[in-house]
C-alpha cells in the first residue's frame, strides 16, 4: 500500500513545525525579559549596550554637603536581531538531507 506521506515528508513537516515553534517560544521569552534569558537558537542574537545619563544638577542647601557633580543614571539598550539566512538554512538543510539519505538508501535496495 503506497501512502501519501513518505517517511522523509513526515519528518520535514516534523522539523519544521519544532523549529518554528522553537524560534516562536524564545524570541516571546526574550521580549519579556532581554536582559537575563537565555538564547536558544542560533539565528536570534542579542546586543546590549550601555550608556550613562546624567542626572538634573543638584539644588545647593546651606550648610548641607554638596553631592559629586557627576551623578549618572545607567541606562540598558537592549537590541534583538534576527538572522533570516540562516533561520533559512536550518529550516531547509535538514529536509534536504532527509530526502537526499531517502534517495540513497532507495538506491542502494534497488542495486
């Protein structure tokens, strides 16, 4: 009996369905909290940076000790990234290595 769906198909579908729910469930993760999850995938990147902002200038108080002129405020910017490309490649190299080893192992039961 010859079905629709081979095995190579089964695992394609397979695969791609994981990874897109992989790269879904970590981009959510990582908008949520950039700064301290962890990054599962190799094709979503994270690039922190850090600037200092100064504060308004203190008001003077006689009698009062005056505060360092350079109070600073620290600022986080966190910037995702995600590459397409490869995203591209690790969805499609797979099957192609599914088909490709179905084909061989076809070829070597007919010989």
């Amino acid at each position: 009996m010859k079905t629709f769906l081979n095995t190579p198909t089964n695992m394609s579908i397979v695969w791609g369905i994981t990874l897109a729910l992989i790269t879904l469930l970590d981009w959510n993760t990582l908008e949520n909290n950039p700064m301290t999850e962890e990054i599962l995938t190799p094709f979503i990147s994270r690039h922190i940076t850090l600037a200092a902002i100064p504060d308004a200038p203190a008001t003077e108080i006689p009698g009062q000790p005056q505060p360092p002129a350079t109070l600073h405020q620290l600022q986080y910017q966190v910037e995702l990234e995600f590459n397409g490309p490869l995203f591209l490649l690790c969805f499609f190299l797979p099957p192609a290595l599914f088909f490709g080893l179905a084909a061989l192992s076809r070829k070597a039961r007919s010989q």
